[in-house]
C-alpha cells in the first residue's frame, strides 16, 4: 500500500523539516515533501518524529530472554520471538544480537547452545517483525570454540564478528576482583570456580593469536565486517585495524576513541552509558566521547528501549541537534555495518521508519514501519 505520512517532524541525516510529509510505496521512500500524491493512504503524524528505524550493531538482550537467570534455558525459539517483539517495539529494525561464544561462562554462552541460538534466529526470522541479525563475539581464550564458529560462517548464519578479550589484568577486567564478581553475580559461579576459569583465560590467551587471524581472515573473505571489543590503548587499535577491523566496540579511555576515530574505526559506545550518565564499568563516559566527537554510534548493549531515550536525551540537553544525535542510532551504523540501503530518510532508501511521541516525557515509538509495512503501533493517551 502507497503510505502518505504528513504532518512530522522529518528527520534526516544532516537536518530537520518542521511540518514535512514523507511518501512510501513498495518499501521504499519515494518522496519528501512531494508536489502532488493520489492514490496514498494519508496518516497524519501529528507533529511525532518522523525517523529512521534504528540499527543496533550490538545488544546482547536476547541472552537474557534465552535465560533469565543463570542456567534457567527457556526455549530458543520462544526467546527469538520475545527479543523480536522488544526491538519492533524499540524503534530498532536492523538489530544485531550479540551471541558471546565464551564456554567457560556456561547457560547460553556455552558454544553448543550459542550456536544453536544463532540458528535459532535465523530459522524465525522469516517469521520476524524486524530485520534480525547476527553478530558473533568471539572471547579469544576460548580455545574451543573456533570450529563452532568456522561452522557457522559455512552456513551463511555470521553478519558482524567481534573479537574480545575478558582476560582478567586488563580491558574491562582490569583487576582480578573485578572479574571474580562479574562471574559469581552473572553466571553464578562460586569463588573458586571463578578463580579457576580467570587461571585458564590467563594461560589460554599466550596461543589466541593463530585462533583470532582464523576468523579475521575468514570474515575479510565473506566480506563480514569486523570489530574490536573493549580497547583499551592505541597500540592495540593500529593491531586490529591491521587485521581488517572496522569498528572499535566501547574503547574505555578517551587516548584510544580518540585513536580509533582517528584510524577510520566506527567508535561504539552504549546507550546505557548515555542514559546512565557514566560506564557500569567505570570506563569512558558516552558523554565525554560525544563531547570530544570521537562517538560515531550508540548501540543498546543490553537494554533495547535506551536507544531511543539517549537520542532524546542528548537532544534535550543540547548535547547535540536532534539530527545528529538521530544518526548515531541509525546512518552511522548503518554504514559501518556496510548496510547502504538503509539508515536515512532519502528517496530510494527502504522504508525503515519510525514515529515517536513523548507520553509523559519521554520518546515513545508509536509505529514501526519494516520497509514500508507497519509491524507495532501503539496509541498513547493524550
């Protein structure tokens, strides 16, 4: 059906129209501001946003959805529906869902059941309201689990690949403690047994370096893009550039987003950290990144609904034009990824859009559009 969307405020990629309409027909975007429209079914935004649909290059929510606690497996397919249901609602029509092959962490990040979660999305995307997505993060001191990943590529099932390093001594975990506790509170883990999968990531890191050029080549030569995770200084942002990384997830001090930005990598910092006004773990301020222009995209992390709210935020606070802040969720990822069919408002482009209101407050989709049809509406009150 030919849609008529009137009366928004357009937001595309370097401005905003006040009063504009946008027109879509067969999953694309037509025309902005068209002269003369027939034969279209008018809907009247009412003064909303009218956006693009969000991209989020990483948000490992649907972990959560496949296990609530640790060691509590619902079934995977359930999990898909759930997890594609929060993103439609979200706002986010091209989400990543960030599956941690990491056997020692067991429940869903065990490789067997991480594997079969990415099947799992695959099989229910033709069932989905969104454009679901794969992205593997490989944690280097698991040295089992390349072949499940090689597997994986084979079929087809690997859209962006992340190599992460949670070795306790450095990175995120830059104290052993810090790493202890994150094991006991997520994936509750004894003490001692914590102690001892820290011992091993410690020694399996001396023989990562042949595990990590196997997938950095193997991605280069499917055409997958590829990111570094949790930088943590310059030296080591020249190394994955060299292998071919395009992105550099949540640098935790400002030396090294500046460093990344500076070397053409796609600096990603988490929604969370914007909404939250600091990193949960005591890493580099979202804030102080976009200050120094060094943020090039927001991804949710862990919470789909805050990438919508730290949009709204930095534009309520002048931190940046609404349509800037609009771009760090949408033509920023949506480049970095090598997605160049989507992430704006622009005649040609898929008809991936979003409405928003501000029901007490606070930014709200109330309609999802998937390249031109509606997959969520909600009416708040007036």
């Amino acid at each position: 059906m030919k849609q008529y969307l009137t009366h928004a405020r357009v937001v595309l990629a370097n401005e905003v129209l006040e009063d504009a309409a946008v027109l879509v027909d067969e999953g694309c975007i037509r025309a902005i501001n068209p002269v003369q429209v027939s034969g279209a079914h008018e809907i009247d935004l009412g003064g909303q946003w009218l956006m693009p649909g969000m991209i989020d290059v990483h948000c490992d929510a649907i972990e959560k959805e496949a296990e609530p606690r640790a060691r509590v497996l619902f079934p995977l397919d359930f999990a898909c529906l759930n997890i594609d249901r929060r993103n439609a609602a979200a706002g986010i029509t091209t989400p990543y869902h960030a599956m941690s092959f990491a056997h020692a962490e067991w429940g869903v990040r065990n490789n067997e059941t991480a594997a079969e979660l990415v099947r799992a999305v695959r099989r229910f995307q033709r069932h989905a309201l969104v454009d679901n997505r794969i992205h593997v993060r490989y944690e280097i001191t698991d040295e089992s689990a390349l072949p499940f990943i090689l597997e994986l590529f084979d079929e087809g099932c690997v859209d962006l690949l992340s190599i992460m390093d949670h070795t306790p001594g450095q990175g995120q975990f830059r104290h052993l403690d810090t790493y202890v506790a994150y094991m006991m509170g997520n994936h509750g883990s004894s003490r001692e047994a914590a102690l001892q999968v820290a011992e091993d990531k410690i020694r399996a890191r001396e023989t990562a370096d042949e595990r990590v050029l196997a997938l950095m080549a193997r991605a280069r030569a499917l055409g997958v893009p590829t990111a570094s995770h949790d930088d943590d200084d310059p030296q080591r942002i020249a190394t994955m550039k060299e292998l071919g990384a395009s992105m550099s997830e949540f640098p935790i001090d400002l030396a090294t987003a500046r460093a990344a930005h500076g070397a053409g990598l796609a600096t990603i910092f988490g929604a969370p950290n914007v909404m939250r006004g600091g990193s949960q773990s005591g890493n580099l301020r979202a804030f102080d990144a976009i200050d120094a222009g060094v943020a090039d995209c927001l991804c949710a992390d862990y919470a789909p609904a805050t990438m919508l709210a730290a949009v709204s935020l930095l534009a309520s606070r002048d931190a940046l034009p609404l349509h800037a802040a609009v771009r760090l969720v949408t033509l920023n990822p949506a480049r970095a990824a090598g997605l160049h069919d989507r992430g704006e408002i622009a005649v040609g482009k898929r008809a991936d859009l979003i409405s928003v209101a501000n029901p007490g407050g606070h930014a709200a989709v109330t309609n999802t559009w998937l390249e031109g049809k509606q997959v969520f509406a909600a009416a708040y009150p007036a």
